[in-house]
C-alpha cells in the first residue's frame, strides 16, 4: 500500500511539473474517479476490490458541483468482511430539492464487539492479541453480522441556506456468533457473556429489522461541498425507529470551514475546519444490532456507524463505542500544497493534521452492571486471565487523540484519504490507526 501511494504521489508531483494551470479551471460532461481497494486497518485487514465515484457537470455551470453524482464500492477485507454499496447524491433531479440515496450490504463474519459505553468497557488484551496461544483458541471479541440498509433522503428550500430535511431508512440486520469453521470456541466470547448477563436480551441476539423517520433542518453556506474552503453546514433532526424496539433520538452536527489568508501556497489559503456534534437518545430504548449507527442526512462515506475509527473519533477502535449519547469535536487544518492539470483533470495534494475529542453523554443498559457480579466473566479465569470486563468508574472519562492526514483530490471531489491517528486514552488506543479511503471526515 506504501509503494502505491507513493508511486501515485510521484506521478501527480510529475504532473505539476509537465502542465501548468492557467485556464479557468472547469469541468462539463461526466467525470469518473476509480481506484482499487489496496487498503489496510487493524480493524478489517488487507481490502481489496474497487470504489470510486461518477460525476455529471452538464455545461460546467454548477461546477466544482456536479449535476448528478453516483458512488460505487464492491470490496472484500482479510479478516472476513465484504462490502456492497451503491449510492446517488443531486441537488438537481428534483427542482428545488436535493435528493440521496443508497443500498448498501455488508457480511461480516469476524465482526469485532468490544461492549458497551466505551470508556468502562475494559478491553484485555491479552483476549485480543494472544486468542491463538489458548489450548483452544479463542476469539472473545467476536461475533457475526450481516446488515442489509436501503436509504433516501430529500432536502427542501424555506429560506436562502435553510432547508428542511426528511428520510426514510430501512435496515435488517442478523447477529450471532462466531461460525464454527474459524475454529474459535464459539460459547466464550464477551457477545455470550452479555447474553448471559441480559445486556443483550433474547429478542435482540440474532438481529432485527428497523425503518427510520428522520425530519429536521439544514443550514448550508459552503462554498463547494466536498472540501469547503470557507462556510457553515448544520443540521440538527429527530430520528425514529416505527418498527419492533421504538425509541427517538435527537441529533446535531455543526461544522465550520473557515479560510485562513496566509497565502503560503499558490494552491490556496490554509483552512480551518471544526465539527462540534452531538446525538442522544431521547425516548425509548435502543437496540442493540442499531446502538452503533450515526445517523447522517448525506453520507459521505459507506458507512456511518459506531463512534471510533474514521466516522467520529479517530485513533479508536471501530464501534469501540456502543452508547445512547455521545458527543464529539474534531478540528483539523487543511493545506494544500500543490495544484496542477493532468490528463486534463485538475489536481491538488493537501495535507490535514488534526485533534479529536469526544465522550459519553448517556450510558447504554448501565443498569446491567450496578450488579457487581455482571462486571466480570467467571469463565476467562480457567484462562489465566483477568476477569473484569467492565469498570463503571471510568464512565464520563473524556477521549481525545491526533494524527495527520493526506489527501489527494481530482476535480475537487473525488478524494483520496490517508489518516494516521494516536489515541490518548490508553484503554482505547488501537496504535497503529490507519484510515485510508475517500473523503474529508467532514
């Protein structure tokens, strides 16, 4: 993966050099951005397949916003996971309205679940980095899971940057252990034990289904969207589930791009970005094949789920945390180094260090655990091992971490991303972090 970026970089720096950008820069017609899937996360593995991105200017009038854009990923991971997604974005199929929406699957075999509530969640990893050295081998964190998700969203005008907002979302879902053929003891296993304990209840353990009523505003001033160089994009929504276990939740996000005149590179200003967000649930309770999801208007990756890894908080563990409120900052300054043309598209490479933070706003099922006997799992001293597997002193600590990123963008649009990230918190940290994929976070 090295060797690809940096035999992309040498031929983009080449490009600089070959062509200069003196023209208006400007697209019309379709524009199509492909790569291969040659990605590494301590989370899934080595990936493979292919993703990219179709873009429709028409004239160029709206660019650097197309018309019509439709993203695509058919990919399979080392340790199991393979995923599907198909998706359509366009603020001009309807008049006067922005449409999205998308199918997406995902099988995962080896799905990793490390408890609830993040922080208090204690993670062993002597289970974790030694589960073959048992006399037999063991996988305590995980378990299976398939999600089937079909989604569409509209947005409409009320005043100049306000909109209204409403969706529709379906997802069926199927949980268990882990199969047999990995080899594992399928019976022992932190998903076995908060069956046990009823922090996950018999009509939850194999999955569910679940349909979505989303309804809010949106607030919107920047000035291109998928890497503003100055402006304001808000939403705040209620967000229902009607089917099977019911609850609302409620849920903000608050991001601001601002341009910063220092005029270092001629590819333009640095920009600050921040993202102040926040979701909680305010009624009902819950499921737990749904307590990962981060409910989003337009999604700008595959999936938005779990706070950690790349959607929330970086430097952490995919899902490491699983609660009913969180709230999150992530700020980050955006440099781009060098702009050009090529093949006759339209380059830049940029570089973002960042700083995120976050923590728990609501616990999830803490009840469960006031019983001092639900915070261990007898069954892992046979193994040597530390017993303890939740901590309700650690509840309401705060999360933060760092890391640097670079990016690689055509057209301004299609973006391509590699994270590095370091956790502070010492109990989550997931060192090496890597992301690597498409898009700024926000």
């Amino acid at each position: 993966m090295k060797k690809f970026l940096l035999t992309l970089s040498a031929l983009l720096a080449a490009g600089a050099m070959l062509f200069a950008q003196e023209e208006k820069e400007m697209k019309t017609g379709w524009s199509f951005g492909v790569l291969p899937c040659a990605t590494y996360s301590t989370d899934n593995g080595l990936q493979y397949g292919a993703f990219g991105d179709v873009y429709y200017y028409g004239d160029g009038a709206t660019y650097p916003d197309p018309l019509h854009k439709i993203s695509w990923e058919a990919s399979h991971f080392t340790k199991g996971r393979t995923r599907l997604y198909l998706a359509y974005d366009s603020k001009y199929l309807v008049p006067g309205m922005r449409f999205n929406a998308s199918v997406t699957y995902v099988d995962d075999p080896m799905y990793s679940f490390w408890g609830f509530n993040g922080t208090p969640a204690l993670q062993n990893y002597d289970l974790w980095s030694n589960k073959e050295s048992f006399a037999t081998p063991i996988n305590y964190y995980g378990m299976q899971r398939k999600m089937f998700r079909a989604l569409a969203n509209i947005q409409g005008r009320i005043t100049d940057n306000l909109n209204w907002a409403a969706g529709l979302n379906f997802w069926k879902w199927d949980l268990g252990a882990l199969d047999d053929k990995y080899g594992y003891d399928t019976t022992l296993s932190l998903y076995e034990r908060y069956k046990q304990i009823g922090a996950i209840p018999a009509d939850e353990a194999d999955g569910g289904n679940a349909l979505e009523i989303n309804a809010g505003v949106v607030y919107d001033t920047r000035d291109i969207e998928a890497a503003p160089n100055r402006g304001i994009w808000a939403e705040a929504y209620l967000n229902g589930n009607v089917l099977e276990h019911g609850y609302l939740k409620a849920c903000a996000y608050f991001r601001h791009y601002i341009s910063l005149p220092i005029h270092i590179f001629k590819a333009g200003d640095p920009v600050f970005a921040y993202r102040l967000a926040w979701q909680q649930t305010l009624a009902g309770e819950t499921p737990v094949y749904m307590i990962q999801n981060v409910p989003l208007l337009v999604q700008r990756n595959m999936i938005s789920e779990g706070f950690g890894s790349g959607n929330t908080v970086r430097g952490i563990r995919e899902n490491r945390i699983l609660t009913e409120g969180f709230a999150w900052a992530n700020m980050e300054l955006r440099v781009k180094l060098v702009s050009f043309k090529l093949l006759n598209q339209y380059f830049y490479i940029a570089v973002n260090p960042f700083f995120d933070a976050g923590v728990v706003t609501k616990g999830y099922r803490t009840e469960v655990f006031e019983n001092a006997a639900n915070r261990l799992d007898p069954r892992l001293a046979a193994l040597g091992v530390d017993t303890s597997i939740y901590d309700p002193t650690k509840a309401g600590d705060i999360i933060t971490s760092a890391g640097a990123g670079l990016k690689i963008a055509m057209n301004q649009n299609f973006i391509v991303s590699v994270e590095l990230a370091h956790c502070f918190y010492n109990e989550l940290v997931a060192d090496p972090w890597i992301g690597i994929g498409i898009n700024y976070q926000f």
